[in-house]
C-alpha cells in the first residue's frame, strides 16, 4: 500500500512590537502564502494554538488540515479562493465546525488551569511563543 503523506510547513512570527502574530504557509505542491495577521495579547495567537490541539489530536478535518488539503477559506487573506477549494470545505463544513468547538473547548481549559490532555504541547508552544523575538519564525509542519 502506498500511503501519502501530507506535509505542509506552517510559520508563525511577530510582529508590531510583539503585540501580533502572522503565519505563513507552503501547502503540498502549492506556492507560499500569507494568512491573516492577528492580535495577540499575553496569549498564544488563536491560529497558533489551533494548530497545536488540532496536529496533536490528529483532527484532519480541521482549518489546519483542510488548508493542507487545498481549502481556500474568506478569512485567509493571502490565498486566492477557488471552486476546488471552497468544495473542500463545503463538504466538510460539519466537522470543521466540530473541530472549531473542540479547539476552544481544550483551549479554554487549558487557560482557565481545567483538565485537558492537551496542557503540556500548549504551555511548551506558549513558552516558544513567549521566547520567539520580534523578526525570528517558529517553523512548524502540519504532517498527515
């Protein structure tokens, strides 16, 4: 069996002063592109954190794992939409939606101090997100 495996590079930066976070990414046999740039606070940015509990609970149905599979979303600036792309998450629209409430679900209790098995990977991304300088990249891979 020939299995394929689906690896697109994610990199997350500050910028202005810290107080924001951009992305970019270089999906599978695609070109690089900008995501949108978000405010961040004292806080992992909501993207970087979404990438954390989606990658290490497998969730491929996901923002993540639908962009690493040619989704074009609105809310992604810098990638042009396309039919194909707007497929990919019109059929899978239930479960992005699922995905999306699960991700805040773990993320809320993971800020609040409640019990989620995904405490230890975010408190380690906050602490690499908190080291990271104003012009340095985390450089991270979505892989499925």
């Amino acid at each position: 069996m020939n299995l394929m495996l689906l690896v697109m590079q994610v990199i997350f930066y500050k910028l202005r002063n810290g107080r924001c976070c951009g992305w970019a990414a270089v999906p599978p046999k695609r070109r690089r592109f900008e995501g949108t740039a978000m405010a961040t606070g004292r806080d992992l940015p909501h993207d970087l954190a979404q990438f954390v509990v989606e990658s290490e609970l497998g969730l491929e149905q996901g923002f993540w794992g639908l962009l690493a599979k040619g989704a074009t979303f609105k809310s992604v600036s810098g990638r042009s939409q396309t039919r194909p792309g707007r497929e990919i998450i019109s059929k899978n629209r239930r479960s992005l939606n699922a995905v999306e409430h699960l991700v805040n679900q773990h993320v809320t209790a993971w800020r609040t101090g409640s019990q989620t098995p995904i405490r230890v990977p975010l408190d380690d991304m906050f602490a690499r997100w908190n080291g990271l300088k104003v012009g340095e990249e985390l450089r991270l891979e979505w892989s499925r």
